[in-house]
C-alpha cells in the first residue's frame, strides 16, 4: 500500500505538469473558442445571418464573450457545455471563447469570474460546487451571488474500476476496505460537490474511510484509475462513456436508488438505506454576476433556450447520458437552493462539515 501511494503522488505530480504547467496550486489554464477550430468565420456569420431576429431585445453583445468554467478541459462540465456555447456562438454572432481554469473545487475560477464587470461579457459556468463553497471556506461567492441563466443538464454519480479490477461488486469493494481500512484508493474530482456528498453518504453508512486522491477533473480521474494508481474513480457517464464502450473500465454502480441503465446497478441495491439521501447528482449551470443588467439576462435566456432545445444539442444530452433540465428563472433557482439545503444537511449529518445548515443560512 505504501509503495502505491508513494506512486500515487508521483502520478499527481506528472499529472500536475502535463496538465497544469507544474503550478503549486494545481489550478490550470486553458482557453479555446467553443466552436471547433474547422469552422470558419464565414459558416459563424452565415448561423448568425440565419438567426437574425430569433433573439429581439434591448441588449447584443458587441464583441467576444468569456466562459469561465472552473474544472479542466475534457471533464464533465466542459463536454456538457462547451456544445451549447458553439450552437449558440451562431445565434450570437460572436465568439463565445472557453476559458479553463481548475483547482480548488472550481472555486479559482469562479471568484476571479466574480470579480470581472457585471457587463455581459464574462459568463460564469459552474456544476453543483458553487453551491457549496462557504461549506468549506473555498470563496467568498456561492450562487447565491449570480444571476441564474439556465441550469442545463444534469448526470448521476458512477462508481468505476480498471476492467481489470478485482473487485465486480460495490459491496466488495466497501467490504475491502472495511476489513483493511486505508487500503484502497479512490480518486475523485474535487473537495466539495458531488463526489464528496456521496463518499460521506457511503462512510456514513458502511463505514468505509477510502484513502483519497483528489483529481484536477472526472477525465484525469479516469487515467488514474487507468494507470493503475487508484482503485476505484467517481465520474459521470458524460466522461465515462466513451471508456465504458472500448471495455477500458467496468461501473460497478450508480450512486442512485434508481438504474440510470439497465446494465448498471444502483447502490440502494446493495444498501437501501442509503435511500433517504439519495439521489445526490451533479449538474451544470450558466450564471452571470449579480447586478448584470436585466437586459442583459434576458438576451442570455433567450440564447441559450433556443440552443438547448436544438436537436443538436438534445441529441448530445442523450448520446452522452445526461438529464435534460433547462431550468430557468426562478425554476433554475429553486433547484440550485434545494441542492444546496439537501447537500449540507447531507455532509452535516454524516460529519463531513461542522457547519449546521443553520450556521449557513439555511431554514
């Protein structure tokens, strides 16, 4: 177990400087357009000629716009959103330019997305974990500090191995470590969010204390668990699916008590008491920063409703195994709220934060 975790930090170390330029606080930077580099200016502006008029109002953005998603390139959030931004890059008629920043549960990111002019030209992408940022003192902004465009979509939490793993259950995984405590490694993206609300679920109810890695997103949890590194990964079928269909790793379950798949279980299978809590899913949202122009929020709206609803995107939601929500208004906000109530009464329940919801603000 020791010479694995000694591996284990010289992965996260190669990882850290193929990924994040060796910077200490594993934060990482890219930037790409969503459109994909074939497209040429002429197909964008053709798009933006067909759309003339679908989005009327008082406000267009005059220039390219910033979306600031705070997780890595190739994760969930990323694959679930930068297909949105192109389709509406052609209603727009400006380049909608995707800017990468991880670390820090996408906290990094989001306060310096925060910190930019309420003028319409920066969007503040998040998954669930703004939700939860005072939770574990990682910003100074939650969601609570935007304006809501849209929450998009959302994707179950699957539990993976290496095709190869010994382990073909859930129960023997959690029963490896229960009988070994710290023997098994389980890498996940992020300190808050999702994956942390589910590890707390299953250590409050088994027992089990995995020994954690902590990825920069849900892809390169997959290629530490590839590589052997770790024994078990946490991800959504967004990321996983791909891997799935080549036979490079097996989904023990769904951290559900309903099958999101027939050919995956769920854990209340296994554990049905863990049913109370559950579900617990990611989601992905598009926000702008509070004191945005309602005009400004009313252009978005409007965007982002006609690209979701295309058949384009539609089919990608399917293909990729992710819930269709489309949440907008107060539709949009009540969910984020109710996500957040949920989740803390979760982790303050289980241990896995000394704030009470009340302490947060919660009724």
């Amino acid at each position: 177990m020791n010479k694995r975790r000694v591996m284990a930090a010289v992965l996260a170390g190669v990882m850290g400087c193929s990924m994040i330029g060796c910077s200490g606080d594993k934060t990482a930077d890219t930037t790409t357009s969503a459109a994909k580099t074939e497209t040429t200016a002429a197909l964008v502006e053709t798009k933006a000629s067909e759309a003339a008029g679908a989005v009327a109002g008082e406000w267009k953005p005059e220039r390219s716009i910033n979306a600031e998603i705070g997780y890595a390139a190739g994760g969930s959030t990323d694959s679930a959103l930068r297909p949105l931004f192109s389709i509406a890059e052609g209603i727009i008629g400006q380049t909608i330019t995707v800017n990468n920043t991880s670390g820090a549960s996408g906290s990094t990111s989001f306060q310096a997305a925060m910190e930019q002019a309420a003028d319409g030209y920066t969007l503040v992408i998040g998954a669930e974990t703004p939700a939860l940022f005072d939770a574990f003192d990682l910003s100074d902004y939650t969601y609570d500090d935007t304006e809501i465009i849209m929450v998009v979509a959302s994707a179950n939490n699957n539990i993976f191995v290496k095709a190869d793993s010994p382990y073909q259950t859930i129960e023997e995984l959690i029963d490896a470590e229960v009988a070994n405590p710290g023997s098994i490694v389980k890498v996940a993206s992020g300190t808050c969010g999702t994956n942390a609300n589910n590890s707390a679920i299953i250590k409050y109810f088994t027992g089990a204390d995995f020994t954690a890695y902590t990825a920069d997103g849900s892809s390169s949890a997959v290629t530490t668990v590839l590589g052997g590194f770790a024994d078990f990964g946490m991800g959504s079928l967004a990321t996983l699916g791909d891997y799935i269909e080549s036979g490079e790793i097996r989904v023990l379950c769904t951290v559900d008590k309903e099958r999101i798949r027939d050919d995956i279980p769920c854990i209340t299978e296994y554990y049905p008491e863990m049913e109370e809590y559950l579900p617990n899913t990611a989601f992905y949202a598009i926000t702008v920063k509070e004191g945005t122009d309602p005009a400004i929020i009313e252009y978005y709206t409007e965007v982002f409703q006609q690209a979701f609803e295309s058949s384009e995107y539609q089919d990608m939601l399917a293909n990729v195994g992710l819930t269709p929500l489309g949440l907008i208004g107060d539709e949009a906000r009540e969910y984020i709220d109710t996500y957040r109530k949920n989740s803390i009464s979760v982790l303050y329940d289980t241990g896995a934060i000394t704030s009470s919801p009340a302490d947060l603000g919660i009724e």
